[in-house]
C-alpha cells in the first residue's frame, strides 16, 4: 500500500506555559460564631480578590458586622479560617492582632482625632520621612478633592468632607485589605451617592481589596462587584450583582431588593394555573403550593374594553381585571395598587411616567413571564 502525504501537515498546538491563578486577597472559610448558644454566623465563606469591593448584605442583626470584626481581628471566631494571600491570620490555634494584619478600618462614626488637623488625621501613625509621609498625605488628599482643607479640624467640615478625610486615612498606610462599616449612613440622601461614587473610585484606583457591609440593597448595586446577601447568620446568596437582582434564589432574596408582589397556586402536570394563565414549574411534583412572584415595574396595565381586556400574548400571558384603589405619584414614576376581582388581593403595578387613574377605575393587568420568578411556598415557622 503506498502511502499519500497530506499537502499540508498540521503542526501540534504550541504548549502554552500553566497559568498559576492568583490567591485571593482576601479568603474566609466556613467562619462560625456563636453569643450565648445563639448561633449568629454560620459556615460564611467568600473571596475578595485585589481590587474587588465585595458587599456583605443583608438585615439588621443577619452577622455582617460580627464578621467584619472577625476579619478586623477584634473578634475571634468559633471556627473557620481568615486569609490574607493565600496565608492564615486566624484560624485553629492561630490569631494574628488586627495591628499585625494589613487591614483597613472604616466605620460609619469616621473617628476623626478632633484635636488634629486634616494632615496629622491622615498621617496618623504613617513611620518613615516627614517628607515622605506629607507626600502621601498630600497625594491622598488630591484624590479626595480634600487637598484644600489640609489645615483644618474635623469640627469645622461637613459630614462629607470628613467622610473623605477618613477614606484617605484609612487608605494612608496603603492597607492591602479595607473593611467598611455602614461608612456611608451618616450622611444625607442627596451627598450619599456622589460620595460612594468618589469612594468607588479611590478604592480601584488604589487597587485595594474591599468588603463593604451595608443592608441598603441600593448602596450594594452602586459598589459592588459581588454581593453576598446574608440571612440568619449564612450567605444565601452569591454573585453579581445583575445575577442577585434577576436571579433570586428565594422569595425573601427577590423581597429584599424591591417590592414584590405574590400570586400562589398549585402545580399541576408541571403547570401551575392562575387567573394569569398558565406557569411553568418544572422540577416540582404535583400539589406542590407555590409563589409566583413580579416585581411591580413588571406589571403592565391596560384599558378596559366595554368588560374585556387585551389579548393574551405568549410573553405577557392572560389579562386579569382589577379595580384601582389609590394611586401615588412618586416622581420617577407611579404606582397604582389594585383590588384584583379573582380574590380580592392587592397588586402594585410601577409605571415610568405620570399615570394617575382614579380609584374605583376598572383596569386589566398582564404579567411579565420572563420577569416572573416561581418558588415552593415556605411554611411559616
């Protein structure tokens, strides 16, 4: 047999070197704490990378704040281990002082020595050159747009400016990892969001590694690169934050972020049937009590035509009937509550504009599926 050659021989793919994947910046595994028997964080783990600002979220007393201390080293855990680039600062016979570990601290009170100026406040405890030190200060200052108050006591700034003075502080001593503490909660609404925003860009400019903790869900979406939205001591939820937001694990994680409304039922041969039509459930077995939930800004409202409403679509499903029972302006947008003629519940629907129907007004609603989520009901207890 005579062997033919091919025209052209494939040369094997170049071997490409293996890629070492960098440690996180900062690691917690499996933290647990407990206060008295009670259980406040239980199995938290997570990583924050070099320039990452992670959110912890959740509600007053769900253990973010025990476990920023844990992670400060001001409080110690029962189990789990703290890391810092790969290596341990705390763990099982091990506890690094919080001095010793690299960690920046800011907290919503800011702690400003008020008997120093805004250059001996952000230099505090900086070794090394005076020279040195000012420049660092100096160059700080700039970032913050605080360079011209450079001479001045906390008592005589606002709530902003110290809140800057403290950021540069706390960045002084270029700490690898920064804790932040509710830091923004003092502050009135309107000052709130440019400052996080000036915040945001100081800390990816210093490439610090950053975990905020906040229950505002608004304040964890203007920051975050991820969120851990934390519940009863866990995290229930990881990610970023578009996946948080559009890809809710449970009901409370969808309630948390926004107005909710619920609709319940039961499947059925996978369906689940409602006056909005049918909803797919797959995966749950029949008689199976589910929560169909919408966000009010997913609801679309029509008119009324002579007691019938618009055609059911295949995105928007059934029209439902319901009467208005008040509407509000909000200013962005309204929202119209309706007493639903299927079983006199209440829904909220969000509309971007100025619609203000009058209450007993006669309108039909239709229901975003692909903004629908669909959860087994939790029994109460």
């Amino acid at each position: 047999m005579i062997g033919i050659s091919p025209l052209f021989e494939t040369a094997p793919p170049p071997r490409t070197p293996q890629q070492t994947v960098p440690a996180p910046r900062l690691e917690i595994r499996d933290l647990t704490r407990a206060f008295a028997g009670r259980g406040v964080v239980s199995g938290v783990s997570l990583k924050v990378m070099p320039g990452q600002v992670t959110c912890l979220l959740g509600p007053s007393g769900c253990g973010k704040s025990t476990t920023l201390r844990i992670i400060a080293g001001v409080d110690r855990q029962d189990a789990g281990g703290v890391y810092v680039d790969g290596a341990p600062i705390s763990e099982a016979g091990l506890h690094m002082p919080p001095e010793e570990r690299g960690i920046g601290l800011m907290f919503q009170d800011f702690a400003l020595f008020p008997h120093l100026d805004v250059a001996r406040n952000v230099g505090f405890g900086l070794k090394g050159p005076k020279a040195e030190i000012r420049a660092r200060v100096e160059s700080l200052l700039d970032k913050v747009g605080m360079r011209r108050h450079i001479d001045r006591y906390p008592h005589e700034l606002s709530g902003g400016e110290q809140q800057r003075v403290a950021l540069a502080r706390a960045l002084a001593p270029s700490p690898r990892i920064l804790l932040m503490d509710e830091p923004f909660s003092g502050l009135d609404d309107r000052l709130r969001d440019d400052i996080r925003d000036e915040t945001l860009a100081v800390l990816k400019a210093e490439g610090t590694a950053v975990l905020l903790v906040t229950h505002e869900p608004a304040e964890a979406m203007r920051m975050a690169d991820e969120i851990a939205l934390m519940r009863d001591g866990r995290v229930v939820q990881y990610g970023a934050p578009y996946n948080i937001y559009n890809a809710p694990t449970d009901r409370e994680a969808a309630a948390f972020f926004s107005d909710i409304n619920v609709i319940e039922g039961t499947v059925q041969g996978a369906l689940c049937d409602t006056p909005f039509g049918d909803f797919l459930t797959p995966g749950l077995p029949d008689g199976t009590e589910v929560e169909i939930v919408i966000r009010p800004q997913h609801l679309k409202i029509d008119f009324d035509r002579q007691g019938r409403g618009p055609n059911p679509t295949t995105r928007e499903g059934t029209p439902a009937a319901g009467t208005v029972e008040r509407a509000r302006f909000l200013g962005a947008s309204s929202l119209v509550e309706f007493r639903m003629d299927h079983d006199g519940e209440i829904l909220r629907a969000s509309v971007p504009s100025v619609f203000l129907p009058k209450p007993g007004t006669r309108l039909w609603l239709m229901m975003r599926r692909d903004r629908c989520f669909v959860f087994p009901k939790r029994r109460a207890g």
